[in-house]
C-alpha cells in the first residue's frame, strides 16, 4: 500500500510527568487500522524471544484486545503497551517489536503496527467535489488524537528535542516517507529539496505555470 491515512479513535485520558517511566506514547497502546495489521504484528510477537520481550508468553502470546470503541488494540500490561519492555529489563526499555527488528537486521516499520511506525508523521487525505484527492502529509500534533490529545502532559513533537536531528527529516525517515507517499513522489521531494539545499530556494512551480504542449494535427471529420 503506498500510505495509510493517520483516522484513528478520539483518545481521552491524561497522564502526569513520569519520564522515568520512558513510555511515551506506550502509556495508550496502539490501534489496529485492520485485519492484516493485527494478523503482521501477531504473527511477528510469536518470533519473539524472553530475551527481546519482557512479557514473553510464548508463541500464543494473547497480544490483541477489544479497546472501548470496539477497534482492536495491542493489549496493557501494567498501564502501557504490552510490547513496551520496562526500565530494568536486562534488554533495554522501549518497544520490543522495534528492537527485536533491529537486532535482526530488518526495518522496524515492518514490524510494528501502522499507527506506531506513522509517528511522528501524519498523512490526511481530501477529497474535493470532483473526486481529485489532495494528500498532505504533516507532522503528528496532539490535535490529530481528538479532544483527548490535550489532556496529554506531554508530546512529541511539542519539544525542542524532536528537531535536534542532524539528519533531515526527508533523509532520516526516507523508508517511511516511502510508504506514506509512494516512491514516485518521495524521489520527486528528494530532487526538489536536494535543489534547494544547493541554491536558492525558490518555490515550486505551480500547475497552472507549467507550459502545455497543443497537438497541431487537426481533427478528422467525421
């Protein structure tokens, strides 16, 4: 699929300081945008091992719950994500599916649910009257959560931290760049912001401005 819109359920809870918790936005757990999101995540959650995941189960690990709107949510241990491994566990805090793809070599984008790895970008789809789709894609604020989003204490990319990068974000988030827009457009962005960063930056041309080429050849008669 070349992207996903970010439409998912209202949140509506808060949560006071606890950084020595490190779960982020793991306190809520994510939601499941469809069957063949669970069906990945589950089928990954049984390759894991105990020295990956802390609440290893086995292979028939229960990691799928029914959440209050009736969406399918990855299931809390103890206030968080069931594959958040806590400060203390012997393989690190953080996401256990994300590390575990790490560890093995393959992109953790692939392995986490779609909600988890679209963070902190956000794609929004609109259609106009015409049935032409404009896509932006932007990033994540705690308005895109609903009226819950602002009981948070804390988000993101509301802190001077998340644009402390020393890559840019085109480049550190190219793989998920790519499945959000398709390559196509991903390599257009690439070129124009590569232009921009070796000259002037100059606006992109709008549609209108681009010549059009008539054909000369005249039409036959019926």
């Amino acid at each position: 699929m070349p992207g996903v819109a970010g439409n998912f359920p209202t949140v509506t809870f808060g949560f006071g300081p606890a950084p020595e918790l490190a779960q982020g936005c793991c306190s809520y757990g994510a939601h499941f945008i469809d069957d063949e999101d669970v069906e990945r995540v589950t089928k990954l959650a049984a390759t894991l091992t105990p020295d990956e995941w802390q609440f290893h189960q086995g292979g028939d690990a229960d990691v799928v719950e029914d959440g209050e709107d009736g969406a399918k949510v990855t299931r809390q241990v103890d206030g968080a994500c069931v594959f958040l491994n806590r400060p203390g566990f012997a393989g690190g805090p953080g996401c256990a599916l994300h590390s575990a793809a790490l560890g093995r070599g393959e992109r953790p984008m692939d392995w986490k649910p779609t909600v988890c790895w679209q963070l902190p970008l956000r794609r929004e789809d609109e259609t106009d009257a015409t049935g032409h789709v404009t896509s932006v894609v932007r990033q994540w604020d705690r308005r895109h959560w609903g009226e819950g989003g602002f009981e948070f204490h804390w988000w993101c990319t509301e802190a001077p931290e998340a644009f402390t990068g020393q890559q840019a974000v085109y480049e550190s988030m190219a793989d998920e760049l790519r499945e959000l827009v398709g390559s196509r457009v991903y390599r257009m962005l690439v070129a124009e912001l590569e232009r921009r960063r070796s000259g002037p930056e100059l606006p992109l041309p709008h549609p209108a401005e681009m010549p059009v080429q008539l054909s000369t050849k005249k039409a036959r008669r019926a």
